[in-house]
C-alpha cells in the first residue's frame, strides 16, 4: 500500500509540474569554428553551451507557456575571427518555427542573418542580461533577438500580439545608441538590428504583420479543413504587401518574410489554380527580384 501510494503521488507531481510555466524558448545553438586554427576548442564548446542555457533558462516575457509549447528556434554562429583577448567576430543565422494545427508540420516563420555579430567572451562567463541598461553586446544581440522570435510567434497567433515582445527588442535598441557597437545604428547598414525592428513596428508595417496572422492561423492552421479556402486567404492579401514594399522598399521585413516561405509557398501553390499561380508570381517576383529563378514552378 505504501508503495502504491507514494506511486500515486510521484504522478500527480509529474502531471503538476507538466502544467507549470515553462521559457518560451526552445533553442538550438551551434557554434562553427572551423575558420579559426591553432585554438583551444574548449572555449568554443564553452560558448555554445553558455548561450544555450542563456536562451533557454530565461523568462522572457510573462505569457504563460506550457513546456510542449515552446517556440522551437535556432542559432548558428559562425566565428569568423578569434583572438587571445577573447574577442570574437561572427555571423549569426536565426530560425524560428511554428507548429501548424492539427498536423506534424512545423512552418518556418522567421529567418535572418546578422553578418555583424562581435563581442567578448571568457571561458565560463557567466551571460547576463538586465533590461534597464546596455550590457555584453553578446547577451543584447541574443536577447534582442530572442524577443524578435516571441514577438514574431505571437503575431501568428493574434493580430499584432507581437507587440510586447517587439518593443523589448526596440527598447535594446535604443540603448544600444550609446555605444559603439555595430548592428545598431539607423543607417549603418539597411538590413542591420535596427533596420529589421524598425520595418517591423513602423505604421506601414501593420497590413504585413495583420497578414502575417492571416497566412498562419487562418491560412495553415485551417488547411486541412479545406485547403482551396484557406489558400484563397493566403493568396488575397499578397498585392496589398507588394504595393506596400514598392511604396516602402527599404522595409525590409516583408522580403525577409517571403524570402522564409518561398519554398512553402511553392508547395501550397503547386496545388492552386492558373490564377492563384500567376497572383503568387506576379507579386513575389517584384518582392523578390534575385529569386526569379525559384518561382519558375508558379508559371
């Protein structure tokens, strides 16, 4: 009996902490160093783990999220250079996905590449980040980017829930203009840190992010219910976004965005009618001018 019961409660206490909050993220990090010879690789092996645990161990933000619902991301870190003083300079690949309902499919949501990622790291550092103040240009670009991630997942899900999380960023941003770090800055480079915050809560963004909820959770979300409906939708908002990026094209987040889906986009207009195929390759061929070739499939 006194097994059985103390069976019964090691359950109930697995199914409890089943259902306590869990980080919003779940992230994984590799760090490449394969250009750099004659190091010690302990201090790279250190680093991913330590953005790792930074990445996944923090609460980013208040929303409540079950372990099973953890945003699934990615980062790649290429060291480019690496120095004795422990100074490193890098190129950063972020990847996000998103789960689509009812199915096994996991929609890639957000891709980005920051060519300007440098920062100074010791061997069993501990990562910090504190909201208030500009820290290690290292644990700002992760956080940064880490809230570009939420907000992004959360607009999928509501329109314009993104908004907290992009503010974070935004705030990392502005804190950043005391220093002399790169990625930063307005007009330093049009697809840097700033750039892509910028182009995501500026006004004229609004038609893009609203889209971006209709293309998930009433475009993919519903697609096995009827796929001909839900392509429709995801079809009908693509001129407006084309006027807007030939109005706005330094926006940069609506080519980044088309530039994630396009193979999808592909596979769900394989299916469609002429007119869907031309709609889709009409507008994604301005959006995407260096990547004609790969819309051939939608002629």
């Amino acid at each position: 009996m006194q097994l059985f019961k103390q069976l019964i409660v090691g359950l109930l206490f697995l199914c409890c902490c089943s259902l306590l909050p869990a980080q919003e993220l779940n992230c994984k990090v590799t760090v490449n160093s394969d250009q750099i010879q004659g190091t010690n690789r302990s201090i790279f092996d250190a680093l991913q783990q330590s953005i790792t645990e930074f990445m996944n161990e923090r609460r980013w933000t208040d929303y409540e999220f079950l372990t099973e619902e953890r945003i699934e991301c990615s980062l790649y870190l290429v060291v480019k250079n690496y120095n004795n003083s422990n100074s490193f300079a890098a190129e950063l690949q972020v990847q996000s996905t998103r789960p689509i309902y009812n199915s096994n499919y996991k929609s890639p949501i957000f891709s980005f590449k920051d060519p300007t990622v440098s920062f100074s790291y010791n061997e069993g550092d501990a990562l910090t980040f504190d909201e208030t103040s500009f820290g290690n240009n290292l644990t700002e670009i992760l956080a940064y980017y880490a809230y570009i991630i939420i907000g992004t997942d959360c607009d999928s899900f509501a329109p314009l829930g993104g908004t907290p999380a992009y503010k974070k960023a935004e705030n990392i941003v502005n804190l950043a203009q005391s220093t002399n770090e790169q990625g930063w800055r307005a007009f330093e480079d049009g697809r840097n840190r700033y750039a892509l915050i910028t182009s995501i809560l500026e006004d004229v963004a609004k038609p893009y992010r609203q889209y971006v909820y209709t293309y998930h959770r009433l475009g993919l979300d519903e697609m096995g219910i009827s796929a001909d409906k839900t392509r429709a939708k995801i079809t009908q908002e693509i001129p407006a976004l084309k006027e807007i990026f030939k109005e706005h094209p330094s926006n940069i987040i609506i080519n980044a965005f088309f530039e994630t889906k396009l193979d999808e986009l592909i596979n769900i207009y394989s299916k469609g009618t002429v007119a869907e195929r031309k709609t889709a390759y009409d507008n994604l061929s301005y959006i995407l001018p260096t990547l004609q070739h790969k819309l051939e499939p939608l002629k």
